[in-house]
C-alpha cells in the first residue's frame, strides 16, 4: 500500500474545512432567510387585521350614509 503524501492530506484537510466552513455558512444563511419570512408573515397578517377593520368602517359610514340620503326628503 502507499503511504499518502503529507501535501495530498494536508489538500484534503483544506478541502474538508472549506466544506464545513460552507455549511456553517449556509445554516446561518438558511436561519436568516427563515426568521425575515416569519417577520414577513407576520407582518402580512398584522396589515391583513387592519384592512378587515379599515374595511368594516368603511362599510359602516357607507351605510350610515345610505341611510341618511334614504331618509331625506325630495
């Protein structure tokens, strides 16, 4: 059997490091991106609670509004 050069597996080492370095790299890249996509849901449903309530005023001044243009007289 031949004995590995020291130069071969000291590449192979540098090789193994990068690869570990990357993947450390990737998890906190893959962490951030999944923590702003839950800020982002959140916030999508916070502005969603506010349309609803914009929404239901809005629907009441309308009707109140109807009402008021109903009732007056021609």
């Amino acid at each position: 059997m031949i004995a590995p050069d020291d130069s071969v597996v000291r590449l192979l080492r540098e090789i193994r490091a990068g690869q570990q370095e990357h993947l450390e790299l990737y998890r906190q890249y893959t962490q951030r991106a999944l923590e702003a996509q839950q800020a982002a849901l959140a916030l999508q449903r916070r502005n969603w609670r506010l349309y609803r309530i914009v929404l239901g005023v809005m629907a009441l001044l309308m009707a109140a509004l109807a009402i008021r243009f109903l009732l007056l007289p021609i």
